[in-house]
C-alpha cells in the first residue's frame, strides 16, 4: 500500500479540523474517465468545493441496477486529484476495497448506510484500516438506529484511526413521500450530543432524493450547527448511471451554496449574548414548570391507576385515549403547535401515563 503524499496529507488534515463548512461533492457514482474529470474540473473552477467524491463500488438495494464501475475507476479519480488539487473520498465497504482505494491515494474513506448496519462488514472495514492512517466518515445506518452508528463508530476507532466523522444521510421509512431518507433530525442531534469531537456532516443528496428540496435540507442542517455538506453533483444529471434525480451541476452546486444562508453558532457580540442568555433564562424557566406539571399529572395518572386497580379495569381505555387526543390536537392546532409535534408528545406522555398504572396495579 502507497503512503498518501506528504503535502496532501497536510492538506486534508487542515481541512478536516479547521475548514468550516466542509463541502464535499461529486458524482454518486464514476462512470466514465471524462465524466469524472469534467467534473471534477467544473467542482473546483467553483472554488467552492474542498474535496472530490465519487462512488467506485455502488451497494445497492435491488439487483440489476448499475453496481458501480468498480477499480477501474480509481485512476480517473487519481487523475482529478492530480488536475485540480482536490483530495479524493469513495466509499468502501469490504476489506479489498480498502485495499484497492489505499493503493490509488484516495484520501478520506467513508462508510456507507448499508454497510453501517452491518456489524460484520464494519469490522472487515477496520480491521482493513489498522495501521492505516486516513480519515474515515461514517454514514448513519439506514434504520434509525443510533447504537448501530456509534457501534461502527467504536470499530473504526478501536483499529486505530483517529479522525473519524459523522455522515447524516437519512433513515429508511417506509411510506415517506416527502424524502427518499426521513433526516429525523433528532436522532442525528443525539448523535452531534454524544460526540463532540466528530465533525457532523450533511449528506441532503441522499436525504432528499430530489433536486427541489435539497437547499432546503442543507439550510436546516447548516441552522443545526452542522460541520459540512457532502452532495451529489454531475455533469449531465439526468442522464446520470446512478441517483440521477438528485444529482446536480457543478454551477447549481456554486449557486445553491452562496444562497445558504452560513449562521454562527456563536456572535462574538454583548449585547446579543444579554439577549439570547435572557431567553434561555425562560426556556429554564418554562421547562421547570413543564417539569413540575408533567409530575403531577403523574401523580393523578397514580390515583386513576389506583381506582382501576380497585374496580379491577383495564389500564387502557381506548375511547378515553382518542378523546384525550382529539381534544389536544384541536388545542394545539389553536396554538401554533403542529399534529406532529403534539401525536410525539401525547404518545410519550401516555406510555409514561401506563407504565406509572402498571407499576400501580401490579406491585
Ligand atoms: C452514496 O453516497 O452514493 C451512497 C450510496 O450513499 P448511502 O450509503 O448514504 O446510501
Ligand atoms: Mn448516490
């Protein structure tokens, strides 16, 4: 295995802890030698892009699709480094394709969803990695299944790669209309939480699935504090082998990026931090009531469990439940507060409702 050139090496470490945002593009997939460069050479006349992806070998979910154009096209990408400068990132997901990616100086390796699931494969990658010096991203698994993520994130580690980063790239769901990948924004959020030190980017390509919606997922995740942007680009996106509906131009990637809006997650001002520290006063505020409240229901929740146990009840009263939701859904809708919003936190505060009766009725 070729060690990654000295100045690239320099090169990579720089952008990977201080460049911000870190954006990442290129085709889904490498499908031909000119298709690659031509990319690669209209990503880097942006000035916007700081590394080149490109999709050698493709997972995908049913047969008979295009699987990717395999190590044949490892030079192409090889030669895109070497024509604009930019550091190379493909996907691999068994230990040959490190192998094979390793001896053609790709730069940053990543993990993909369908790989992270799999705990096996996640371990035939790390153990490929020991001893190997490169950064790794690692894709969220396409269940929404936060210990699978961190569990990939643990292997790679534990081979003995130090800079390792996160990918958000949506969850499976089915009878999404909105995203081919639900970002369940949330879950990535817990993940940003209990890893501070990995950089967090944004994969809105994947999430999305189609071009009209994908400033708008990388603006949500740019508001979320989010390190950077990886997204699918191409020089003819409708004819493109793989992912053509969410794959767009080099120039729309440049107009797309300078319309986000890049908020601070901090403003070095005074006046601003006596305004935001104020408001957070009250959100404290608000929240030790909803707290105490939330306790008290519970202590009613007790008292009902009590009496059913008595009358010997059931815990659930199905027509009392929809009663109570439909009741909440008219209340909220008057107050701003979304179906959505208030279905998540009558379900969460119903299941705590049962499992205080239960305790009740069964201790
Ligand atoms: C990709 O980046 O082209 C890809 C296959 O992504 P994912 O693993 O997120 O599906
Ligand atoms: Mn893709």
């Amino acid at each position: 295995m070729q060690a990654t050139d000295q100045t690239m090496k320099e090169q990579v470490q720089t952008l990977w802890t201080s460049k911000r945002p870190l954006i990442i593009s290129g085709p889904c997939s490498a499908e031909t030698e000119s298709q690659m460069l031509e990319t690669a050479q209209r990503l880097a006349a942006t000035g916007k892009v700081d590394m080149l992806r490109a999709g050698i070998w493709k997972p995908r979910t049913r047969p008979g699709m295009f699987e990717g154009i395999g190590v044949k096209g490892l030079p192409w990408l090889l030669q895109a480094k070497k024509i604009t400068g930019l550091p190379t990132t493909v996907e691999v997901a068994t230990a040959k394709q490190v192998e094979d990616a390793l001896s053609f100086d790709v730069d940053v390796l990543w993990i993909g969803a369908r790989t992270t699931v799999n705990p096996f494969s996640v371990q035939e990658v790390a153990d490929a990695l020991r001893g190997v010096d490169i950064p790794v991203l690692i894709k969220n698994p396409i269940n929404p299944d936060l210990e699978l993520w961190t569990g990939a994130v643990e292997r790679v580690q534990k081979a003995g790669i130090k800079q390792v980063g996160l990918i958000h790239r949506g969850f499976s769901s089915y009878g999404n209309s909105e995203y081919r990948n639900a970002p369940m924004w949330h879950l990535a959020i817990e993940m940003k939480r209990r890893n501070p030190d990995l950089p967090i980017i944004c994969d809105p390509s994947h999430i999305s699935g189609r071009r009209d919606i994908l400033q708008a997922v990388s603006q949500k995740s740019v508001d979320l504090d989010y390190d950077g942007l990886m997204i699918e680009s191409h020089i003819d996106p409708d004819n493109a082998w793989s992912d053509a509906k969410q794959q767009i131009t080099p120039e729309r990637l440049a107009e797309m990026l300078n319309d986000i809006v890049w908020r601070k997650e901090d403003v070095n001002s005074e006046e601003y931090h006596a305004a935001l520290e104020k408001l957070r006063q009250q959100i404290n505020h608000l929240d030790d009531e909803l707290m105490q409240i939330l306790a008290q229901r519970m202590k009613v929740a007790d008292k009902i469990g009590q009496y059913k146990k008595e009358n010997s009840i059931t815990i659930l009263q199905t027509n009392r439940w929809n009663e109570i939701l439909e009741r909440a859904f008219k209340k909220g809708e008057a107050m701003g507060l979304s179906k959505e919003f208030i279905t998540k936190y009558y379900d969460a505060l119903h299941m705590e409702s049962i499992n205080h009766q239960n305790k009740i009725m069964n201790d």
